[in-house]
C-alpha cells in the first residue's frame, strides 16, 4: 500500500487482528455459556477478565444475548 502513512498501515493491522481476536472471544463465550454459570466464571473460563469482559458487556448490551437472562444464568452473583 503506497502512498500511506507507516504509522496509519500499523494502526490498521492491530485493529484487523484485534477484530479477529474479539471474534474468537466471542465464540468462546458462546460456549462458555452453554452451561449455568456466573458471568465472572464464565469469563474467566474463556481467558484473562481484563481481555474478555468488555466482549461480554458489548454482547449483553447489544442484546445479542438475550437468551442469557432467560436461561440458566444465576443473576445476582457477579
């Protein structure tokens, strides 16, 4: 790519490896969550909290997991 700036060609590669990160997270989560568990086990079953809960709150606020709050989740215990 020419004509771009070295820095922008970097930033861009860290974030296109960032968005395939997120969805292996993501996937992982999925799975995670196929059983009862709290949402802090759940996380730390996929990986590192710090790395992993923002996937999950952006799942949960973007009402892609719905089916959390009516299944086997134990609300209440974070």
């Amino acid at each position: 790519m020419n004509g771009h700036d070295p820095v922008w060609l970097a930033d861009m590669r860290w974030l296109a490896g960032y968005r395939h990160r997120v969805a292996e997270v993501a996937a992982a989560l999925l799975e995670a969550f196929s059983e009862s568990r709290t949402l802090i086990d759940g996380a730390r079953s996929v990986g590192d909290p710090i790395a992993v809960l923002p996937v999950l709150y952006h799942l949960l606020w973007s009402r892609n997991w719905w089916w959390i709050w009516q299944s086997g989740w134990r609300g209440g215990r974070w």
